[in-house]
C-alpha cells in the first residue's frame, strides 16, 4: 500500500507541474519581452534580433511571429522607452517550410536593390540597423525604418 500512495503523490505532483508548465508557456506566448503581442500572434521559437533600428539609440528587438489562424508568418518589432514597450507587425507572408524564414542584424550603409523589370537600380542608404529577412536560398530582404515606419527593399530573389 506504501507505494501505491507513493506513486499516486508522484503523479499528481507531475500533473500540477505540467499544467504549471502549459501555464507558463502560454503566457510567454502571448508576450515577448514583457510586451503583450498583437492578437493572434505568437513568437517562433528562434533566436531574435536586437538593435537600434528606429533611430540611433533605440532599444528595439524583431522576431519571426506566426498567427495560425490567419496562416501567415511575419517579423514583429517590439520598441522599448523608458519602462515600457509596443509590439508591431512589420511584414507579414505566407508561411513556407520548404525555405524558413531567418532574421539577421545589418549595419547602417548602403545596400543595392535586386534590379527588376526596369525598377530603380541605385543603391539605398539605410541610416540605422536594420533587420534582414532570407528566406531559405529563395530570396532576402531588408527591413529598414524610414521616420516612424518600416521600408523592404528586396536584394535578391
């Protein structure tokens, strides 16, 4: 009898750790950084980047989120002043498994355009870091602030 008991105790004490756990996950999924997420996104489970993408200075953070419901994948930028922080989708596309998206931190300088069907050629200079999407060996692009708001220029395909 001694360890019947014992091995009920056991899983019990293993099922409240994993609805602590579910718990835990899926407050973390709703937030990034202390920052509640837009409804329906949730972070993808790779590395993000940080920089000062906005203006020099600034403490801003991208991540590949995904909304199920509306199946598509996008970069999210989370912005920080002072103590508190706002979450924006940036770019949003189809999800893909057969290229994965990938996110990757650029310096300020300036960057050629891939040249489409008689598209502008000249380089762009981008002021601030910026954020660089590949998908796979299909195609990059950079995501790069303007002001207050986000720019892509596409650089190969």
């Amino acid at each position: 009898m001694p360890i019947q008991r014992l091995f009920r105790r056991l899983a019990l004490l293993c099922a409240t750790c994993l609805l602590t756990l579910v718990s835990a996950c899926h407050i973390r999924a709703t937030q990034a950084n202390g920052v509640t997420l837009p409804q329906g996104w949730r972070p993808y489970f790779q590395p993000s980047v940080s920089g000062a993408f906005l203006r020099p200075g600034a403490h801003n953070v991208a991540m590949l989120v995904r909304n199920e419901e509306q199946h598509l994948s996008g970069v999210l930028v989370l912005t920080f002043v002072d103590d508190s922080g706002t979450a924006s989708v940036i770019k949003t596309f189809k999800e893909d498994d057969t290229n994965p998206p990938k996110l990757s931190l650029l310096q300020p300088g300036n960057y050629r355009p891939a040249c489409h069907q008689g598209g502008p050629c000249q380089p762009t200079h981008i002021a601030n870091e910026a954020i660089s999407l590949c998908f796979g060996e299909a195609s990059c692009a950079i995501l790069y602030a303007e002001g207050d708001s986000f720019r892509e220029l596409a650089v190969s395909d």
